[in-house]
C-alpha cells in the first residue's frame, strides 16, 4: 500500500495551488493600418480569403489546444482569452464575431470530460525507425506495449486488459483519424498503423464502454495522421539497420483552399532477429479533407496494407535459455517445413460527414468499409465488415449553467468465412484436405448519451450511459483427416444474444489551465469471440456455450497538473473489478498443431497506480518518464482444461492473473539545441516478470533495456529545391540483453517444462535515417 502515497503526495502539491488563479494568457494585439479605397468586390474577395485564413488558423490552435489537454496541459479557455482581450493596453482593437461564417473562438467539444487520458506529440514519431507502435507508446504511462512474432505487430495492454490475447489487440479500442480500427468481432491489427505517418497517439485509460461500446474493457488508443498542411510538400524517409532492416517512405500533403489532402506510402522489411522471421510489408494511407462550406466537412479516408511474414514458434523455457534467438519447434514441428508463414491484406475504406447545425450544435455521421483477408499455413480466413455511427453534440445550458450534451448511435456487422487444411509439412507450406470450415456473423447495434455539466464555476459532472445488443450466429465444420482424404466428424452451431448496459460518472475540478482533478466511476464490458464459443477445453474443436460476456467496473482518482513553469505531472490510482474475465489458454493438439480454449474467472481484481511527468529544467533539456504499477489477483477463480476427455478442475483464487506485468517504468532524457539543430536522447526501461499459467509455477524474468539516439540533426533550407534535412542515428538494448518480448497464457494440462510461451525480443541493433522535405 506504500506506493498508493505517491498518489497522495501528488495530490497534496496540487491542492496547495489553490488560489494562486489561472496562469496569466497572453492578449493578441492588432494593429490598425491606413485605410484605402478598394472597390466593393475586391474588399468581399480580400475578406473572404481573411476568413478562410482565420478559419484554419483557429483549427490549428485547436488542434495544439487538444493535445495540451491530452497531455494534462490545460490551454486558457477561449473566455478567458476573451476577457484579457477586452482589458488589453489603450489602441487595441475588441474581438470581432464573425457569426456570419460561423468561425468560432470554441468549437463544440468532442473530448470527454473526467477521463484519463495522456498523448504523444511529434518528437515520439520521428528520427527514429519507426519500426513498430512500441517505440512510441512506452513514454505513457498505464499501457503496455509488446513485441509480437515479427513486423509492425504489437500487443498492447491497458491497465492488464488486452495482454491474454494469442494475437493482434483485443479488448482496448482502436482508432485512426476519428475512425474504428477495431472490427465488430472486438479486433484490431496494428500492423495497419505506420508510426512515420503520425503526428500524435492519444489513450485514454479505463473502462469506457459508455463512450466506446463493445470492448472498451481497458480503453481507447487513437492515432492521428499527419495532414496535408504540416507536409506542405513532398517528404521522403530512408532508413537502414540491423537484421537487415530497412525502410523507405514518402509523403505527399498540400492544403488548396477548401481541400486538404495527404498521401502516405512506405515499404519496409526485415531479416528479423530470431531464426525464421522475416517479413517485407507495404502501406499506403490517403487522407482527403474537404470543407464544403462554413458549416460542413467531408472526410475521406483509405489505408492498404500488405503483409508477408515467415514466424518462428514459441519457446519453452528451457529454448528460451538455449538460445532466445531460435525458431523453436522439433523434428515434427519445424517451422520451415510447416512453411510457418502469413500472407495478409488489411483493408479499410471509410467517410466522415460533420455539419454544424448552428453555433453552438454539431452532427457527425460516419460509414467505413472495413476487411481482413488472411492467408496462414493452417487456412484462409476473410472478414469483411460495415461500421457506422451518427452522433450529436450540443453545448448549451441548463438554467445559468453550462451543459454539454452528447446522443448518439451506432451499428455494426462482420462475417467470417474461413477453412482451415492439414499442413502437409513438405517445406512448401502445401494445403492438404480440410480440416474444418467456419462461417459466422457479427451484429451490434446500440445507443448512448453524455451530460456534462459545469454547476459552479471550475466543477463539472459528467454522466453517460450506453446500451448495446449483440448477435452471433454461424457454424463450424469438423473433419477428420488424413494426407489424402477428409471426412466430416461434427458440426458445432451458435446462436446467442447479449444486451450490454455501461453507466459512466465523474467529477472533476479544474483549479486553472494548468490543473485538473478528478474522479470517476465507469463501466466497460465485452462478449465472447465466436472461437471462445467453438473451442473445446482440451483445445479441441467442440461446443463451448458456457462462456459469458465480461464485465469490469473501475473506480479512479487522479490528476494533472503543472508543478511549476517547467514541471508537469500525471499521477492516478484506479480499482478495477471483473466479472467473468475471460481468460483465453493455449494448449497442443497434436504435434504440429496448437488450439486456444476460453474459460471464465468467476471475479478478478486489478489495482494500481500510474505517474507519468515532463520536466524542462533548462532550455533544451527535457526529461520525462512514465512509471506503472499493478496488482492483479483471482478473488473467484475454479479453472478447468480438458486432457483426454477429462475435464479437471483447479481452485485459482488468491492467484495472479498471469500476463501482467506488476511493474513499468520507463525514462528519458533529450536534448535539442535549437540554434544549431542538433540533438540526442537516452532512455531506459524497467519490465517486470510475470506468469504465463494460472497456477504461477511458470513465468517471464524481469528485464532492463536501454537505448540511446546518439545524434538526430535538423535543418531548414530557404531555397528552391530543398526545405529541411533530417538525420539521426539511434542504438537499441544497447548492452544486448535478451529478454522476453510476448507470452501468453499457456494451460496448466500441459507440464511447465513443455510450456511454449515465449518469444524473445530484439538484441542489439543499430539503425540510421535521413529525411528531405520538398
């Protein structure tokens, strides 16, 4: 309970600046020029174009607002920049409304009030590989990301939600640019995010079904895409290092008037630092912004991604110490005979519409496209699905007080379709007969609200609900097969329904712009995977209709807050209660096959707390750091795994849940010397252990990493060809460790010693780049 002081403590110095008021805002001045006289029409065109200039001035201003604000930095209300204007020094000129084309000093709000949330800014996403999300994400604090088997493929894990996944990211909601990435069946590859393409990660922390329905166990990541005007140009990005990585990218942005437009495209590969890993992936991400008029924006947005990747499997324990770096397997289970390897394409086409009704209302609607085609050497899968959502968001108010009000409604749909062959292990990967056939869908549909509401000045309440209904339908064939032929042994059928409720309540102080305390009480739930359901106990084929839905409650405090000029921090602890956690384990079938069961935990617990702070003690000098830590336990937990048609039983309670890590903590100090536009960074991590089984006889050693960018340099070239140069040369786990990058749960049917869990992550690596803007 000792660490829950540092909470306190940092509570404590922010309730001790009450009543030192809001740090003081600048006052635009204006100057008034000489008066000339214009013809009529040239003075409407020369003001229009004002306008529009205005215009995307305060939507950038806006955009800088919301990343304060993401990163606990409140900005001055436009009220009180508005207030400071009118007092300003004698021969200013007041603030002009121009109510007639509708640019409005505050735009109606979309960021919740009262929840969680830290983001990144440029610096984390540039000079430097850009080889995964990893690299950009530890620098927050309440998230985990891992290393998967190779690529851009990352875990991620939020407050222990997310981590007990065989693959991809679950149970956290993904999104890009104001999209969802994370299809209707709660998946969410992120292999379709290049980090070179990003301005800014946002993540807002705990349960949040209320705001982001189904899935919402752990929280929300959202990605944002550079646009067309910070490009401005064409940029070009080639990067080389160890394991013959490589990597090329271009961008092309330009804002015309009403129309922005950005293009990204990179193509990137790898040897891979572990036997059997290499991969080569293409990306391309078009971003279309078109301001139809004042009042209404048209969004567009497309990303491709082709991936082909060899995967090695994972090690026991006993691998691991051998030699981390091995593709794993036996004379039976080699991966280059299996022909281990994926050939996927990721899809996703989609439109943002949003009008503004009137000054103070606006309604967004948006439609996507979204698919996975999936090429294993076990089967091909195929997962298109249709997302759509229509909100409303109102800034009013009730009585004297002002109210923010939020409706909307959303519906979605996925299929599946996919077969699955024996593996004729001929070192080719070949298909034999099949093995199984699935099909199945996919339907959500729901609705929610959101009141805030500021009933005295500098204290708001905010209150929101969401409800959905949840449909999945669909089949599994079953066969039984040799080298030549299949036969059908079964065929397991589902159709369940779930309706799902989240209530979400917070209160938060706001001291000044630079300090906000709150606390919250919130909901977040998630229904089985359609695999839960048609998955077996040993791993085998079978019908698993005892899965429940999962539910979690988490209750908060925290704050950020600005210490002084230079010192901004982050501190929160939080409680989260489960319900029927589902817990996914993996476990062997045969000797060249594995499958994934799902039971639940009666009652599971998580707490913990979260720092994160920014330092700038001197003019260039910039130290942060990002510190996690988490107690996770069964309360209530019968486990159950099936050996040869026997079902056995074990009484977790009291244990740990495994794949959490109880501490993280990460460290980073940069330099950047402004005049001559060079600078460097050095970082270090600390990664707890953790359990791969239920029963904690088996786990994943703590590690220490540290890397250092030795030299990124910028400059900007004023001439016709050139406009700036990037370089930067960067050094990863300088000392060689070799650690644990990814496990997951693993049952306890199968003895410790036999356990494949783990995958080792990337030993030293050195890498380089440079950057042209056009």
């Amino acid at each position: 309970m000792s660490l829950f002081r540092w909470v306190i403590v940092i509570l404590g110095l922010t309730f001790m600046q009450i009543g030192s008021g809001p740090h003081p805002a600048r006052a635009a001045e204006v100057s008034s020029g000489g008066e000339e006289v214009v013809e009529e029409a040239v003075l409407d065109q020369r003001e229009q174009a004002l306008k529009q200039k205005l215009k995307g001035i305060i939507d950038q201003l806006e955009e800088v607002k919301d990343m304060r604000r993401a990163r606990g930095r409140q900005a001055p209300e436009p009220s009180v920049i508005q207030e400071q204007q009118a007092e300003g020094p004698p021969g200013t000129v007041p603030e002009i409304a121009l109510t007639d084309i509708r640019v409005m000093s505050q735009r109606v709000e979309s960021r919740p009030t009262g929840v969680t949330q830290s983001s990144t800014d440029r610096s984390e996403h540039e000079s430097q590989p850009t080889r995964h999300l990893r690299e950009s994400l530890e620098s927050i604090p309440g998230i985990v990301p891992r290393q998967e088997h190779g690529g851009r493929e990352v875990n991620l894990s939020i407050r222990g939600s997310g981590n007990k996944t065989g693959c991809c990211v679950r149970n956290i909601k993904m999104y890009e640019d104001g999209f969802s990435v994370t299809q209707p069946d709660g998946t969410a590859r992120p292999e379709l995010h290049d980090p070179w393409f990003l301005r800014s990660i946002e993540v807002r922390r705990g349960p949040s079904s209320s705001l982001y329905d189904n899935y919402a166990l752990g929280g929300m990541v959202h990605l944002r895409t550079r646009r067309g005007r910070d490009i401005d140009g064409v940029e070009t990005f080639v990067t080389a290092g160890s394991y013959g990585y490589h990597k090329q990218a271009i961008a092309i942005g330009k804002e015309y008037g009403n129309l922005d437009i950005a293009l990204f495209s990179s193509y990137q590969r790898e040897d891979g630092w572990r036997d059997h890993s290499q991969y080569w992936m293409s990306t391309v991400n078009l971003n279309i912004r078109y301001r139809i008029d004042d009042r209404q924006t048209l969004y567009v947005k497309a990303v491709n991604v082709d991936e082909d990747e060899k995967f090695p499997t994972r090690l026991t324990l006993s691998q691991f110490r051998a030699n981390p770096r091995q593709m794993g397997g036996t004379s039976t289970t080699n991966p280059v005979t299996l022909g281990q390897k994926l050939r996927d394409r990721l899809t996703m086409v989609g439109a943002i519409y949003e009008r503004q009704i009137d000054a103070n209302t606006v309604l967004t609607t948006e439609a996507d496209y979204h698919v996975k085609d999936i090429n294993q050497p076990v089967g091909t899968t195929v997962n298109p699905s249709f997302k759509h959502y229509t909100d409303l968001r109102h800034d009013g108010k009730l009585g004297s007080m002002p109210l923010k009000s939020y409706l909307g409604f959303f519906a979605n749909y996925l299929e599946q379709e996919g077969v699955n062959n024996l593996n004729l292990n001929n070192g080719s990967g070949a298909f034999g007969p099949v093995t199984q056939q699935n099909r199945f869908s996919v339907r959500n549909i729901g609705g929610r609200f959101r009141e805030e509401l500021e009933f005295t000045p500098k204290w708001i309440l905010a209150v929101g609900l969401g409800y959905e209904r949840s449909d999945i339908s669909g089949f599994v064939n079953n066969f039984s097969a040799t080298t030549t032929t299949s036969t059908l042994t079964s065929t397991v059928g589902v159709n369940r329904s779930f309706d799902n409720w989240a209530p979400d309540i917070s209160l938060t102080y706001r001291l000044n712009e630079g300090t906000n305390i709150w606390t919250r009480a919130s909901v977040g739930y998630g229904i089985p995977q359609f695999s839960n359901m048609t998955v077996g106990l040993d791993g085998n084929p079978g019908f698993n209709n005892n899965v429940k839905p999962q539910k979690n409650f988490n209750v908060e405090i925290g704050t950020n807050t600005q210490l002084t000029p230079t010192l901004w921090v982050e501190a929160v602890g939080f409680w989260t209660f489960f319900k029927d956690e589902i817990i996914t384990q993996s476990v062997p079938i045969t000797p060249t096959t594995a499958g994934n069961f799902a039971v639940n935990a009666k009652e599971s617990q998580y707490r913990g707390i979260e720092l994160g702070w920014r330092w700038m003690p001197l003019e260039g000098l910039r130290l942060t750091g990002a510190y996690t830590h988490m107690d996770s336990q069964y309360i209530r937990f019968v486990d159950q795994f099936g050996t040869g048609g026997v079902v056995t039983r074990v009484n977790q309670s009291g244990r740990q849940v495994p794949s959490v890590e109880k501490n993280v903590f990460n460290i980073k100090a940069a330099y950047d010397h402004t005049p001559s536009g060079l600078g460097g960074w050095v970082e270090g991590s600390w990664i707890d252990s953790f359990y791969v089984n239920n029963n904690n006889t088996l786990g994943a050693p703590s590690y220490v990493l540290f890397n250092a960018n030795a030299h990124h340099y910028y400059r900007t070239h004023n001439n016709r060809y050139i406009k700036f140069i990037k370089t930067y040369v960067e050094l990863d786990n300088i000392f060689d460790k070799a650690y644990v990058a990814w496990a997951t749960p693993v049952a306890d049917s199968v003895a410790d010693a036999n356990k494949q869990a783990f995958y080792a992550g990337i030993g030293r690596a050195f890498y380089a780049g440079v950057t042209l803007g056009f």
